[in-house]
C-alpha cells in the first residue's frame, strides 16, 4: 500500500517524522512536505514562481511552497508513476477543528489528496504552544489505515482526525464540526515611514456543542470528523431556482 505524507509545520516537524517511521513499519511511504512552516495557508497554491526542491531521499523530498503545492508536486512530478491509496497530512502540532479547517494548511494538503481522488486524512494533536507527544497518534492512524483500506467509502471523502493532546484517550467520537470563538485582534505600527498591521490575538475557545469535534476532544475522545469538497448548498439551490425565470435589465 503506498501512502504520501505532507504537513503544514515543515518537513522538519516532530509530527510528520513520528507518523512517517511509524507508517514505514507497514507501508510504502512516500513524503513531500514544505520546506518551511506553512501554518494557516489553506489552500493556496504558487502559481509561475519558482518553488526550491530539496531532496532528503528517494522518497522524501521538502518544497518552498503550501502543503497543496507539495501534494501537487508530488503526484504530478516526484512520484507521478506511484499509485497512492492514502494521502496523509499531519500530524500537526496544534488543532484543527471547526472553524479553523477554513485557515489549515493541515486539512488543505489532505483536501488536495481528496481533489485528485485520493482517501486522504488530516491528522492534527490539540493545544498550543505546548509539548506534544505524537506516539499515539502516529500509531491510532497506522490502525485506523489497517481497519478502514478495504471499506467502501470511496475516494472523495476525508476524514479531519484529532487528538487530545494526553495519553490517558478516552475512546473515539465521530462527530460533527464545532464552532470556533475567534479572539482575533490587529496591531497597528508605524515604522519607517511606512504603515503595518498585524493580526494576532488569544488563544481561541469553542461553542459547546453536542457530538462536535471540539467537544469531543475537550472531554478527552479523539474525534473523527468526515468531510466532502462538495460545498454549494442544495437546499439554498432549490430557494433560489426562481432566479432563472425572472427578468434583468442587462438581458
């Protein structure tokens, strides 16, 4: 079975080398991860710039670009002859749940995996700016691997892991996404003649809500949320069907 690993804290990252030499022990593995932190980028892309490559080994290799970039280098160039049945993004020191998916370069690198029709998994070990311990979850996702391969889910679909960050896990919860409580805040300097702003803040909290996912890690469950690309909203589709019947100036 052949799995690509990428991550949005850099190849370097504690996180994606205790997920990689746990993988190996059962898997092809294959990696290509940023070269550099690339925390909060989402999905974006680098477009006709030139992106450095380094080589770590026949099967490792870090890009100056987004975890998307990387997944893309990967398929397209590095490893285009290797049919992969996972994608692998993670693990990721930090959460990424509810809300935050929208900003996480993590869950963008699994969603890249998903566009080419790849299972992909988004793995991710909640708290900040604390010491993390990634065992467990390196080895919960070679089980979840082994247990779910020969399920019928179909390729798009991919699972937002995470992880309490304790060794003492209570169990798994499949839950839905939560919603964060953002305490965004912006600094503004002058400096130089010139102006500059800056975003930062606290540390988050969350809504509690039932079966979310940041309930469920709060009360010390790893949560297993499944997500799709497919975002349009029918519902909303069929509301707003009217439209096609009624007349506009401009036609």
């Amino acid at each position: 079975m052949n799995i690509l690993i990428t991550n949005d804290d850099g190849y370097f990252a504690e996180g994606i080398n205790y997920l990689r030499e746990e993988l190996i022990k059962n898997f092809n593995v294959f990696m290509c991860a940023p070269l550099t932190e690339k925390s909060a980028s989402s999905h974006s892309i680098t477009l006709f710039k030139r992106m450095e490559l380094k080589k770590i080994d026949n099967r490792s290799f870090a890009v100056n670009g987004t975890p998307a970039d990387c997944v893309k280098v990967a398929l397209l160039y590095l490893f285009k002859d290797i049919k992969f049945d996972f994608v692998v993004s993670g693990i990721n020191n930090g959460p990424n749940m509810g809300d935050d998916i929208f900003y996480s370069g993590t869950v963008a690198g699994a969603r890249e995996g998903l566009l080419n029709n790849i299972f992909s998994i988004a793995a991710s070990v909640d708290g900040w700016n604390t010491s993390k311990d990634f065992t467990l979850a390196a080895k919960f996702i070679k089980e979840l691997i082994h247990k779910i391969k020969d399920k019928k889910f179909g390729e798009k679909i991919l699972l937002n892991i995470n992880f309490p960050n304790d060794s003492n896990i209570k169990g798994v919860k499949i839950a839905h996404l939560g919603r964060r409580i953002y305490k965004d805040s912006i600094i503004f300097e002058s400096l130089d003649g010139k102006e500059y702003v800056t975003i930062g803040g606290e540390d988050p909290s969350f809504e509690f809500e039932e079966n979310s996912d940041l309930q469920a890690v709060s009360e010390g469950f790893i949560a297993i949320t499944p997500l799709i690309n497919e975002v349009s909203d029918k519902k909303t589709i069929q509301n707003l069907i009217y439209l096609e019947k009624e007349n506009f100036s401009i036609f």
